[in-house]
C-alpha cells in the first residue's frame, strides 16, 4: 500500500490481477483522500493501457487520477514532459500557457527571469544562448530551474556537454544551496528533510519529476541541439558545446489569481495573451519586469514570493491545466497558434 501525496489526490493505491487475452494483468487502483473532490474515497481502476501508477518500464504512462475531474476517472498520463500541452516550456524556448496559447520568450543569455513568481512559490530559470554571425540577437534555451518556497531553495540544472552521449546523466541539483546527489536508475527518488519536495528520477539518466506538495509538479528532460536541430534552424552550434538543456512542463495544483512571471500571468483568470491565436512565432516580450539577479531570488519588478509564505483562500485558484494530453489532435501545430484549450 502506497499514498500519494500533495492537495490534489492522496492516493491509496491496490493492485487487482484481471486475466485476459494477453494473460494476468496488474491493475492497480487509486482512492482520492480529498474531501472537497466528488470522488473522494472512491476506488478507481486503472486503464488496461496504463495499469499502474508507477511503470517498471519509462516508456509506459502512468495512471493518474484527477481528483479535481467531475468524471471521477483513472487516466493514462506520460511521466516525462509533453512539450505540446499547456504548462510546457521547451526548445528556445517555446511556452504554453494555462489559457492554451503558444508563445516565445527568449529573454538574454546568461541572465535569470522569473516563470512563476505567488505568494508561496518562486520558479525562476537560468537561460543559456548562442548568437550566430550575423544575428541581431541570441538564441536561447532554458539551462537551469530555481525553486524557493518556504525558507527553502532547490535548483536543477543541465550540465555544459562538449559531445552528448545518452549513457552519461547530465543533471546536477542543489537544495538549500548545497549539492544534491540522487542515485541514477529509473523510479530513484530523494525526499526533503521535511518531505515537502520529492525528486523521482523517470529514466535511468536525464529525467525527473519534482513534485513540492501543494504546489506543483514538474516533469523535466536534459537534452541536447542536435544535428538535425542545428541544421534545420541554422543555428550554427559551435563543436565544443551542444548547449544542453532542459525541456520542462509544469502542472500546477493551486495558483493564486494573482500570480505573476511569464508562464504565471497566462494562469491568471483576467489574462489576456498578447499572443495572438493563429500568430506564428509570437514573441512576448517582458525581460525587465522578470529578470533576477539569480536562479534563487525573487527581486524582479514583479515578483510576489515571500518566504513567509502568506496564503488566502479568497484568491486562490485550483488548476492542474497539465494533466490534459493535448499532444493528440491539436498539439502538433509547430508553434503556431492555439494547441489546446483548458
């Protein structure tokens, strides 16, 4: 018996063997413990295609249920980032909002800006670049993320590769500012002192999923530019660097309404997105209203975390815009436009 933990579904997971066609089969079965949820202490089968919550094998979804569904169902979920479905943040980077709407923020190489900045968390990142002879401007990746929440700060970052090779793991993490080591192999995990923060590793090298109870969970990859990406975008990439960095999607549990940074704002209920439906390539600007002096800190011009940590419940919003799979149907658009709604 297992619990998940965090406000949006505790968890209580069995097992039920269904034979069939292809023989026994492990289903497991999940219980949400929120009692504000209509399927509070209901017990949902998992999918056959995705029987368990946690599969041996990396390249399987995991069930997952929604406690916040009206349909009170077990859903096939992937375990690593969906770069087409809201909350994702990939390639040079290419966002998604909460509202469902593709947009670019390319901010400037080797500075730091603000993506999610509440009451009671701060996620920044660390953005690398490249600047080709004659280009006006950088192309720039997300090389690391800075969580504070609380009194406390974690950090992951992709490491400076010269030559990639998928049998090396390229993660490094901080928490509290000190070095972070978490064992390599597929379903690895590290808690918190206090197990607010969970780090579970989704492959045996590369991968991750952080989840901060309450708060959010994020599924990150490192990657490399490849050669096809280098030369479908010209981007020129030098031979001693392959600029590693990290494809990341958030799912956000609850959001107060006034939360800020450049994916935070698209989470606010009066947003509207100056990325226009049907634009290709639009880019948002804001670099001076979210930059900070550092992975962990929360001075931009508007930033709103304190580590004190204030919650309201009359300005608090419930959201998990991640969980839905908008990679089928209309998520492989190549950047233009609207992927999916919430």
């Amino acid at each position: 018996m297992t619990k998940f933990l965090g406000r949006q579904c505790v968890a209580v997971i069995l097992v039920l063997f269904v034979t069939g066609a292809m023989g026994a089969v492990s289903r497991q079965k999940v219980t949400c413990s929120k009692r504000s949820s209509k399927c509070f202490l209901k017990s949902i089968t998992c999918p056959l295609q995705c029987p368990q919550v946690k599969p041996t094998d990396p390249k399987m979804k995991g069930c997952f249920l929604d406690c916040n569904s009206p349909k009170c169902e077990a859903v096939c979920r992937n375990r690593k980032p969906n770069c087409n479905s809201p909350g994702a943040a990939c390639f040079d980077p290419r966002f998604i909002g909460g509202d469902g709407i593709v947009f670019y923020f390319h901010g400037r190489s080797n500075e730091h800006f603000s993506l999610i900045s509440d009451q009671n968390l701060q996620i920044n990142a660390r953005f690398i670049g490249h600047r080709p002879t004659g280009r006006t401007r950088d192309y720039t990746w997300i090389q690391a993320l800075g969580l504070m929440f609380g009194s406390h700060t974690f950090s992951v970052e992709a490491k400076k590769v010269e030559k990639w090779n998928d049998e090396v793991d390229q993660l490094q993490f901080s928490y509290d500012e000190k070095p972070l080591e978490i064992t390599e192999g597929h379903l690895s995990e590290w808690k918190s002192p206090e197990e607010e923060l969970k780090v579970e590793r989704t492959s045996n090298k590369n991968s991750v999923t952080v989840t901060l109870s309450d708060f959010a969970e994020i599924s990150i990859n490192v990657v490399p530019i490849t050669e096809q990406d280098d030369k479908i975008h010209n981007y020129q990439i030098p031979s001693d660097d392959c600029f590693a960095h990290l494809e990341v999607q958030f799912r956000f549990i609850g959001l107060s309404t006034e939360v800020e940074g450049v994916l935070g704002r698209t989470y606010r209920p009066d947003f509207a997105n100056p990325a226009k439906p049907g634009v290709a390539m639009a880019v948002v600007g804001g670099e001076d209203k979210y930059r900070t002096t550092s992975l962990v800190s929360s001075d931009c011009a508007s930033c709103m975390f304190s580590p004190a940590g204030v919650e309201t419940k009359e300005n608090s919003l419930m959201m998990d815009y991640g969980t839905l799979d908008c990679g089928r149907g209309g998520g492989g658009n190549g950047g233009n436009g609207i992927v999916c709604r919430k």
